[in-house]
C-alpha cells in the first residue's frame, strides 16, 4: 500500500511486540488514563525513551488507510504545545500510537481532580496562568500556522498533558478536521465531548475554528475555577459551571468563580 510507505518514511514503525514488552504485556500498573478511543500506558522504549502508548480500542472506526493518513499529519507538527509522536504500530488488527511521556498527566486528573490534596501539585496563579497561554499557543499554532490549519475537535481538560514543569500540552488528534484553503467551514458528523462543543457546531454540523476556541474557553473556566464543567454530584446550583458563571456574570459576582484554592491571590494581586 503506497500510504502505508509514504508514512513509513517519516514515522517510526513499532512491532507488536515491541510496544507489549514496553507496557509489561498491557499491565495494568502501567495505564494512565482512558478515552473513548482507548487506553493509554506509560512504557519504556528499547532506546531507553518513556513513552505514553496510547492503544485503540477494537470498537474505534477508523481503518486503516484513515489511521495512517492521521499519523502522516501528526508527524508533520512541531510545537512546544503539542504532544511529539514518536511513531505508531499497524500490525494485524493491532493500532497503537506512541508518544512523548508527560510526568504529570492530564488537567481533568490533577486540577480538577483537587490538585493540591490529590495530586501533590501546586497550582497557583502564575501556574494557571502559563497553562491557560500555552494551550493558547499551541491552538494558535494549529488554526494559523499549520497549512491547511487543523482543527482539534477535543478540546478539553483530559487532552491537556502536563509536563514535569507542569507546562501543557495538547494531545489526542484522533478528531481533528483540516480546514482547506478558502473555506468558512467544514461540513461534518459532530463529534466532540458533551458541555465543551460549541453551540452553532452541535446545532448544524459546521466545523469552523471557533468551535476549538468555543472549548478553550470552557477550558479557561475550568482552569481558573478549579472545577470540571459538569459535576453531578455537588449541589444544584454548582453542577453546571457554565451555568453558575453565566448567573454570576449576571449579579455582577463573577469574581466568586475564582477557585478558593487561589487564597484570593492572582499573581500577587488581590481578588477584588
């Protein structure tokens, strides 16, 4: 298949077993997390590299040809803000990815997650502050930069990775949608995550950039309240962020938002 040897040029091919002996044969030890498209394992490369080996699910859709096609883009990204591919494994019914290792998983499992009690993190302004600007960086990069521009389609907190210095960084591309030259929009199935999708994208089915920065921006709440955007188990009024901050910008209180966590601090300036 002459995708199969465009990609082989540019993307290292793993075997099978290769990436079995990396994750302990799957040991469920080493999983760090799960998605709709499957599990991730921490593992350890032959050369020494510590990989994340994200694992498709049986159930995933995508064939073959699309898979490879979507290596073929990742590998041609670059950026301090987006997860570096390492290569990928097409054996059999087997499709594995293979990425960079992030020493401090992703937001929804530390911030959000209560990452000072939990995690052991310190997430102080400044902290949130530079996580908040470099997924910035990083979209920018993509719906500008990138020709054509990608959009990432799943934008949220557990596809934001931090790294030892707790710097972010986007991952999971197993949704993103190029933006051809000279379109306003790209007509597709929705797909997305509940409570991130933007609305006029969930309503018609119009892909544009503005549904990526429709997600960042529930991100930033999230980010700055230090709560997910959908918690059913606290009380009523508190369950759906965007509904609370929407009532809060209302009575002019926004500012009750603010995670407690932040001691009404934000970059050495009180909260008024």
């Amino acid at each position: 298949m002459q995708t199969e040897l465009s990609v082989t040029e540019k993307v290292k091919i793993y075997k099978y077993k290769e990436i079995r002996h990396a994750t302990d044969d799957f040991n469920a030890l080493n999983k760090t997390g799960e998605g709709g498209f499957g599990s991730v394992y921490k593992g350890h490369l032959k050369d020494g590299k510590v990989a994340a080996i994200k694992v498709l699910s049986a159930e995933s859709r995508q064939g073959v040809k699309e898979f490879l096609t979507e290596i073929n883009v990742i590998s041609e990204i670059q950026h301090e803000n987006l997860v570096k591919l390492y290569g990928c494994c097409v054996e059999g019914n087997h499709r594995t990815l293979v990425y960079n290792y992030l020493e401090n998983n992703s937001l929804d499992k530390t911030l959000l997650a209560g990452g000072y009690t939990r995690s052991g993190l310190q997430f102080d302004w400044s902290t949130r502050a530079n996580i908040c600007v470099g997924v910035a960086k990083g979209l920018a990069f993509l719906h500008e930069e990138v020709q054509p521009h990608i959009i990432h389609r799943d934008i949220k907190a557990s596809n934001i990775i931090l790294d030892r210095d707790l710097s972010p960084k986007i991952s999971d591309f197993g949704l993103a949608r190029l933006m051809p030259p000279n379109m306003t929009h790209v007509s597709t199935c929705v797909a997305g995550t509940i409570g991130y999708l933007a609305p006029e994208y969930a309503a018609r089915g119009q892909l544009t950039r503005k549904a990526d920065v429709y997600s960042f921006g529930v991100l930033l709440m999230e980010i700055v309240s230090g709560r997910s955007n959908k918690n059913t188990r606290s009380p009523t009024e508190y369950q759906y962020l965007l509904e609370r901050a929407w009532e809060l910008y209302e009575r002019n209180e926004l500012v009750d938002l603010v995670d407690i966590a932040l001691g009404g601090h934000r970059g050495g300036l009180s909260v008024p």
